[in-house]
C-alpha cells in the first residue's frame, strides 16, 4: 500500500510490503514512479538540455496540457 502524497510533498516514496507480498509493492511502486515522472525526469536529465530547448519543450508541454483540460471540459460539458 502506498503512502498518499501531497503534490507539493517532496519527501521520498515510500511503499509498505503486506504478508510477504513484495511482488504487489514493487508494481506498486512501479505505478508511483510512472505517477510522480521520475524516470522521466531521469531520462531528461541525463543529457544537457539548452535553455531555448528547454523553453519550447516546456511551452509544448503546456499548450498539450491546456488542450487536454478542454477536451475534458469539453465531455463533462457535453455529459449534462
């Protein structure tokens, strides 16, 4: 089982193991670091990203995100 996090929480993951199961608390873990984009994260990191790179990929990143709030706006609207 895992610890409910805040999303300003920057403390470590930390996944509890239950009657030996350790194969559910590593998918369990697995799912975290998918959810909270470490490995992502990781793979950003690893090489030098210039900042007018960065700053486009950053502005992609969002204007994605900004499109995908409408569409969801857009169903729950179309839901009622």
């Amino acid at each position: 089982m895992a610890t409910r996090r805040r999303d300003n929480d920057l403390g470590p993951i930390e996944i509890s193991v239950y009657d030996n199961n350790v194969n559910r608390a590593m998918s369990t873990l697995k799912r975290e670091i998918g959810r909270e984009g470490v490995l992502r994260e990781l793979k950003n990191r690893r090489y030098y990203e210039k900042p007018s790179v960065a700053k486009r990929r950053k502005s992609r990143e969002a204007e994605r995100r900004r499109r995908k709030d409408a569409r969801r706006a857009q169903r729950q609207k179309s839901r009622f």
